[in-house]
C-alpha cells in the first residue's frame, strides 16, 4: 500500500477492528489448539475453579459471550461507515468485520453485501465464498467451495462408545471443486484445506450427513 493510501485510512477503526479480531480469536485459538494447549487448559481450569473436562464448555460459552459483544459493534460500525473494508482500514484488517459476521446469526443479512464487497475489491473474493459455504451448510444445503467441516458426537456401531466423526460438509459438484476454488483465490485444494482443519478429506452425500444427523440426535435424549 502507498503511503498516500496509508495516510487515508482511518487508523482509529483500523486499530480497533484489529482489537476486535485478537478478541475473537482468543478463545478460539485455545479450543482448537490442540494437546499442544493442554498445559494452559489445565491452568484455565484452576483459575476458572471448574474441572478439566469442563474447560471446553467453559471457553464456549466465554466465546459465546465475546462473539454477542463484537457483532454488536459491527453492526454500529457498518451503521456509521458501511463496511470498513480495503479503502477504509487497509488489509488485512478489512477482513475482521467479515469475520465477527462469520461467527454470529447474521450471515443472511450481510451475505449481499459482502458479495458487493468483494466485487468491489474491498474484501478477496475467497472470503465472500468461505461465508458462502458457511450460509449453504446453516441452511442445510450443498457448499460450494468446500471450506467447512462439522463434527458431531455419536454411539460407534460396534462399541457403543461416543466418538467424534468430522468431515467436509458436501460439496456440490465436488468433482470440479478445486477449480471453482482456484478461480475464487484459494491457493490450496480442498484436500489440502481438510488436512489443515484435522479432518482427512472424503465426499459426502447429505443422506450421509442426515444419518450422522440423527445419530447424534438419538445420543441427547
């Protein structure tokens, strides 16, 4: 970025949003981390006074908590400026309003205009189809560019023990889904990208998923 275009942002929103997004991605980066986070788990779990197989639900509902007060300020923030996107804040920081949205109920209401956002340049295009995918699994239909995964708990057929079954969420048209991927601006195949999330990649079928579905619902009653 030019030093001109630097000096036209506004460094106050950008340092916030910059803010915002270590927020967001606190709890996150220890629920997701992995055995390399149980040391610091077991320190949240002596701090919090809850048990150590209850951390997980602890931090979820931390998350929860952040996530409600961040997509309330950028609601405020669009409100004022519209999206703060390239123009306004720069990248990357143009993408963590895009984020907070990501992690709240209120895809369907800003999935447009991300779309024009990312037509315009102010977010990538990757960005827009990663919340794309996001909506498509919510409403129960195929993703495109097969950026998600779910996991659920359910009974294994032979033990009847739980265990937690992961996957891609289905792909529509999955044979062509690395060129769709390559032309959005993904520079990893979806294999690559299920390797990354921990979950080895294999085509779904929605009655595949239904099945798992109802398993898991079988296991909460």
């Amino acid at each position: 970025m030019s030093a001109s275009a630097q000096s036209k942002l506004n460094l106050r929103l950008k340092r916030e949003l910059d803010s915002i997004e270590v927020v967001d991605q606190q709890y996150r980066l220890l629920i997701m981390g992995g055995p390399a986070m149980r040391p610091r788990l077991d320190s949240i779990a002596r701090v919090a006074g809850v048990p150590v197989e209850k951390v997980g639900d602890y931090l979820g509902q931390r998350m929860m908590a952040v996530d409600s007060v961040n997509i309330k300020r950028i609601v405020q923030i669009i409100k004022q400026y519209g999206y703060p996107g390239r123009t306004l804040v720069g990248t990357p920081t143009n993408e963590v309003a895009l984020l907070v949205i990501q992690h709240s109920s209120r895809i369907p209401q800003y999935l447009p205009l991300i779309k024009r956002m990312a037509d315009q340049g102010e977010v990538s295009f990757a960005t827009y189809a990663r919340m794309l995918d996001r909506h498509l699994m919510q409403q129960g239909k195929m993703q495109l560019y097969g950026t998600q995964g779910r996991s659920y708990n359910v009974p294994n057929a032979a033990t009847g023990k739980m265990e937690q079954v992961s996957f891609i969420w289905p792909i529509e048209d999955a044979t062509h889904v690395n060129e769709r991927r390559k032309k959005a601006g993904f520079d990893s195949t979806v294999e690559a990208n299920a390797l990354r999330l921990g979950i080895p990649y294999k085509p779904m079928t929605m009655a595949e998923v239904q099945r798992i579905e109802q398993a898991a619902r079988g296991t909460q009653h």
